[in-house]
C-alpha cells in the first residue's frame, strides 16, 4: 500500500505542476478494473474538469441536516482540499483495481 501511496503522490504533483503551467486541463484515468472472477475490462474517468451537471446538482440539491456545515478555513481552501482528496482517492482506487 506504500508504494501506492507514493506513486499517487507524485502523479498528485506532476497533475498540479502540468495545470500550472497550463499545458494540461482534461484529466482522465485510464486503468484496468478486475470482472468477476476472470479477467479485467478497461475503464475510463475523467477527473477533471470537474463534471458541471454533477456541480449543478450539488448546488440544487437539499442539504439533509438541520444546520450547513461550518468550514474553518473558507470555502475555496475547503473546496481545494475535497478536490485534492477527490484526486488522490480516485488514482488510490484504480492503482488497486488494476492490480487486482
């Protein structure tokens, strides 16, 4: 799992210096995912951009709870970090699919 971990770390840092640099804005993820039992398919996700329809419900959505949650450091540095998370867990779980 560490090496995992450490491989998704740094594709986490070139991803960042190439949108840096503007030479790259479409993310997508091409892995192998295991079938039952035998075998694997190839998979595909687009990572980024994120999808605006998938946006666009979020906003419209009904937040379930009494009360909205309260963000410490301001929305945008929140939003920064659910993204990083969002990056990192997608790269984790395909690293892992396609070595099952």
């Amino acid at each position: 799992m560490e090496s995992i971990t450490l491989l998704v770390t740094e594709l986490l840092v070139e991803i960042e210096a190439q949108r840096e640099d503007r030479k790259v804005n479409d993310i997508y993820l091409f892995f192998n995912a295991p079938l039952s039992n035998t075998g694997y398919a190839p998979k595909v996700q687009k990572l980024l951009p994120l999808d605006t329809q998938w946006q666009h419900k979020l906003v419209t959505e009904h937040w379930p709870g009494r009360s909205l949650p309260e963000l410490i450091n301001g929305q945008r540095r929140c939003l920064i970090s659910l993204i990083h998370e969002y990056l990192f867990v997608s790269l984790f779980k395909a690293c892992i699919a396609s070595l099952a």
